[in-house]
C-alpha cells in the first residue's frame, strides 16, 4: 500500500484529502506545515508527496528544494497541490523538481488520477542503461551527472530528466506533446513555451554539445538522426 503525505495547512482540504485517498486504499499522514512534515520524514519516507506552496513558516517551495537537494529524497514523487495557478508559477515549480502541479480547486477524482500516474512513472525500468551518451555528452544516472567532453556540467532536475529521455531515445524524433508527458508527466496550454524554454537552456549549458539537440520544425526534437 502507497504511503502518501499530504501538506496543506487548510484543515478541511486536510481531511479531504485524507478520506477520500482511504477510501482508494492507501495510507495517508497529513501535515499542516513544514515542521511537522520533516519531523514524520525522519521516521518514515513516503512513497508520494502532495505538497501545499504557500505554507506558514517553510514555504512548499523551499521544502520542494531541500528534498531535491537531499540524496536520499531527490527522485521522490512531488506533486504541487496549490491555489497559484499563473504559467510563472508552474513552470517554476515543474523546473524545481515538482513532477505534477494541480490546481486549487481541483477535483477530487482528478487528483487521484494524477498520483496513480506519477506512481507509476516513478518506478524505473529495470532495463535502462546506467550510462547514456551521444558525441561528447555523457549522462550518467547512478551519479545524477553529466559531461560534455569530460567537463561537468550541472542541469537542474527537469534539464536533466529532458537530456535522459532525449538520449533514451536516440535516433526518434519527439514531439512535444511527448516529452511534457515523459518529463512532467502531464500536458497543458503553455508546453511549447516551457518545453522550449528548456531545450534553449539545456543547449546554452551543454555547450558544444547542444548540437547534438536537432529541432524538427513543427514537430519536436531529435538526438541523432538528419538534418
């Protein structure tokens, strides 16, 4: 059975959520700020987290990144559960680490379907290379790193999950729609500008090896194939 914990400092969404996600048969512990939070974290680690942004004391977005800053927590399941709903926002929290964000208020049905999701996402497949590369770029997933010609380069978690899955499938031209499910897990009215936005920005960082990143016009992006 799922371990979830949700953060949310509104007590009836609290028990909202806590009923409804009983009644789907997993085991929930709700918190209504950070303290309480980190403080179940040292005894017990969840197999999801749903998380609040505006919380009294430690905001969900500092909280967001020290879990990702955090060894043993940095691929736990998050998803942002929150009332800040501008593009700004999403993106922010997408490129923090969030592997979902769902908007207050939300169904409630829609919620559970968005964890089973990012549950299932976040199982990695037994079959995947440890070590990707293409020309000068070398990912490595045990050490969450990369090279470029055997100089580091450091990618935030989202630039990273873009390069693996771009390098996952070598030689396949994907579409957007593609990589906001693989990377985010979901899709939504501003993709192209955000998966954009990412692709300019991972290629700035690679450097040189950014050419390795071909845009198909109307369609996505490739690793390998022709111009």
């Amino acid at each position: 059975m799922a371990l979830i914990y949700c953060v949310e400092d509104d007590e009836n969404i609290r028990e909202l959520v806590g009923y409804a996600l009983k009644g789907q048969h997993f085991e929930v512990e709700t918190f209504a700020d950070g303290r309480a939070f980190w403080a179940a974290m040292e005894k017990k680690t969840p197999s999801l987290i749903l998380l609040d942004i505006m919380l009294p004391g430690e905001s969900g977005t500092d909280i967001l990144k020290e879990l990702r800053n955090h060894p043993s927590y940095k691929e736990l399941p998050v998803i942002m559960v929150t009332a800040k709903t501008s593009e700004y926002d999403v993106v922010k929290a997408l490129d923090g680490g969030a592997d979902d964000y769902v908007c207050k208020p939300f169904g409630i049905l829609e919620l559970i379907s968005r964890i089973r999701t990012v549950l299932r996402r976040s199982k990695k497949a037994p079959e995947e290379k440890h070590l990707l590369f293409y020309g000068p770029v070398t990912l490595d997933t045990d050490t969450y790193s990369v090279t470029v010609d055997g100089r580091e380069c450091v990618l935030t978690a989202k630039e990273f999950e873009l390069l693996r899955y771009l390098l996952v499938n070598t030689g396949i031209v994907l579409t957007r729609e593609q990589i906001m499910e693989a990377v985010w897990g979901f899709t939504y009215a501003g993709e192209s500008r955000t998966i954009d936005m990412h692709i300019k920005t991972l290629r700035h960082k690679l450097g040189e090896g950014g050419k390795i990143i071909r845009t198909v016009r109307g369609v996505g992006y490739q690793i390998g194939g022709h111009a």
